[in-house]
C-alpha cells in the first residue's frame, strides 16, 4: 500500500497536504498521527492509501465510560450541532462509539454521528448527489475537531440512516449485476463510486465464485469491474 509521512503546522493542514500529493479523498486513506504537535514542533502524520476490498473483521460499541474516546464524541458532537444550527437545520445528534481491530493489534476508534429529526429537504441537502456533500461535511467536521484534539479523530456522518440505506442498495445491485455476468459470461462495468462504495461491493461479492470483482480508473472516475470466474 501506498503510504507517505508529512509535516505542518497542524495535523489538518498535515492531513491536506499528504491528500492532495496522494490525489485521494478522505475515504480513500488511513491516517495516523505520529506528532500531534503538543511540544512545540510541527504536526507529523502517516497518510496511507487503502485498497477498496481492505476490510475490518468485527467491531464492538465502546464503554461510554472510556474518558478520552468520549471526549472526542462529544466534542464532535457539538462542533456538528454549531454547523447545523449554522446551517439553519433543525435535528438532533446521537453519537456512538465504534472500536474495531487494526494492525498489529492495535484498535482503532470511529466516532459515528447520526443526524435524525431534519425534515425531508435538509436531510436531502445535507446528503446530496450520491452523498458527496455528505462526505464533505464529514471531511470538514473532522478537519474542526481535529484542531481541537490534535489527533485525527475517525468521525464519520450519517444522516436519516443513508449509509445503512446505501449499503444496502449497493449489496442489491452487486448480486444482480453478478447474476447477469454469470448468465451472460461478459464482464459489467458499474458506476464511479466512492471508495467505501466500492469497498461495500468487494467485499459483498467476494464469496461468489462465479465471478469476480476489479476496480479500474482513477480518482472519481474509479469503478468497479465484475468479471466471470476464469
């Protein structure tokens, strides 16, 4: 896997930087702070690209009574609900703590945040076409909290439970475009899809050993690629 290291003022404007030499969007990569910068040097982070089929193998909600983890939730809890009100959109916010296995034995923390309570039309701003203002707003929200913690703080945005909605949407189209490409023997081609989405069919067709699955492309132009089994 691609990987590069970065130094700045800050671990955001670290993060910036290691993206845009990297040519990937926030869900593209793992970030790991090495310095957050406290004693006085610069901020220094290892930003690495993540392929589409990575995945975690189980996760656990985490005790609420883990100090530093809810010190993050609730700071980005409450830098969500200024955007929002910022934003004049009327809803509530819920947080919950995510541990999953990383490398080497270590766990990694996400912080989801579920936005309920919006009318139609502000939970549909706040998504956008194929959830890209909803990644971006998920970008920014960590960019502010990062600031605060100085750390990468892994917060991920969900909105009228659209993820859930979306995965489920995308497992669907997988298994009948795998259908077709069985009956017909020829390979399909999907849409450009964000690297969770892409990640979300892999990992939905990877026991079917009737075909299998590539991604082909750059940036936001990357898709998946479903082929018949050699």
């Amino acid at each position: 896997m691609k990987s590069i290291e970065i130094r700045a003022r800050t671990v955001a404007e670290a993060v910036e930087l290691a993206l845009a030499q990297l040519g990937k969007d926030r869900d593209e990569v793992a970030i790991a702070v090495l310095d957050s910068g406290e004693s006085g040097d610069e901020a220094m982070v290892r930003v690495t690209v993540v392929d589409d089929d990575d995945e975690t193998t189980e996760s656990q909600v985490a005790d609420p009574s883990d100090e530093s983890s809810g010190d993050v939730g609730a700071i980005a809890r409450k830098v969500l609900e200024d955007l929002l009100e910022r934003m004049d959109i009327h809803g509530y916010v819920t947080a919950v703590l995510i541990r999953v296995p990383g490398q080497k034995g270590t766990i990694e923390e996400t912080v989801t945040l579920h936005i309920e309570g919006a009318d139609e039309e502000a939970m549909g701003l706040l998504i956008g076409r194929r959830g890209e203002t909803l990644r971006s707003l998920q970008f920014l929200l960590n960019l502010l909290v990062s600031r605060r913690v100085q750390k990468w703080p892994q917060v991920v945005v969900d909105v009228g439970n659209y993820r859930q909605r979306r995965q489920e949407s995308l497992e669907g189209l997988a298994r009948r475009m795998a259908e077709r490409v069985r009956q017909t023997g020829r390979p399909i081609m999907l849409e450009p899809m964000a690297a969770y989405e892409r990640r979300i069919v892999h990992l939905a067709l990877r026991e079917d050993k009737g075909i299998y699955t590539e991604s082909s492309g750059d940036g936001e132009n990357r898709k998946i690629v479903i082929y018949p089994s050699k």
